[in-house]
C-alpha cells in the first residue's frame, strides 16, 4: 500500500465518520506524517506506526493508541482525554502542555518522554514504564500515579 498523505487521512476520516462508522487505521505505517492540529478524535490508531509523526494540537479525544508505536512523536498541545495508550511506546515522545486527562497510559512505555506541563488528571499510569530520562510536571509524582 501506499504512503499515506495527510490528506489520505483526511479524507477516510471524513468518509468514515459520514458513514457513521469509526475510522480504522489499526497497523498501519503512517510514521513521519505530519497532522498537526487534525481531528482524529475516537480513531483507532492501535499497534499503528506513527514513529517521528507530528500530532502536535491533534485532537485524539477517546482514540485508541493501543500498543501504537508512538517513538520520537511530536504530541505537544495535543488533546488526548480520555485515549487509550495503553501499552503504547512512547520513547523520547513530546507531550508537553499535552492533555492526557482520564486517558489510559497503563503499561506504557515512557522513556525519555516529555510530558513536562501536561495535564494527567484522572489518568491511568499504572504499570506504566519511566526512566530517569523521563520530564514530568514539577511536583508530579509518578510511583503515586502507579508508573513504576
């Protein structure tokens, strides 16, 4: 299959959605896309490729990143409330100012990731995997949040 261009997404989005169904694009390679400020908001995206994508200001409300490999991503100001990351690799990801509140970030992989600003009211970290080189917010707190 082809590389998907931003338009692509766009563009089965927005066909999907008309449908009334969810868009899919569960394991597909869409790395080095850039969809900065596009609504992908309740798409799944899971075990999807989106290494060194740009999703700064995306809106991925409720999309599911399940086991998505997100390594090197740009997903500063992105809004991922209520998303499921679960077990997603988000190695050196950038996820400053992101929204993260109520997603699900169990078992996810966080190493070197920048979540310096990034708002993880109600989120699930359990299990969820951090090294030193991870950026937290000053004062956060991750073994209370249940990262390990």
């Amino acid at each position: 299959m082809a590389e998907l261009t931003r338009a692509d997404v766009e563009q089965i989005v927005k066909a999907a959605r008309q449908k009334g169904e969810r868009p899919n694009f569960s394991q597909m390679d869409l790395s080095n896309i850039s969809l900065f400020g596009a609504d992908l908001s309740e798409v799944d995206l899971s075990e999807t490729n989106l290494r060194q994508s740009t999703l700064t200001k995306a809106n991925l409300r409720q999309a599911n990143l399940h086991k998505a490999n997100l390594t090197g991503a740009s997903l500063s100001q992105a809004d991922l409330s209520g998303a499921d990351l679960s077990q997603a690799e988000l190695f050196q990801a950038g996820l400053s100012e992101a929204n993260l509140s109520g997603a699900n970030l169990r078992e996810a992989s966080l190493n070197g990731t920048n979540l310096n600003k990034a708002g993880l009211d109600g989120a699930d970290l359990n299990g969820a995997i951090y090294t030193a080189h991870t950026k937290w917010s000053a004062g956060f707190d991750p073994v209370k949040a249940g990262a390990v």
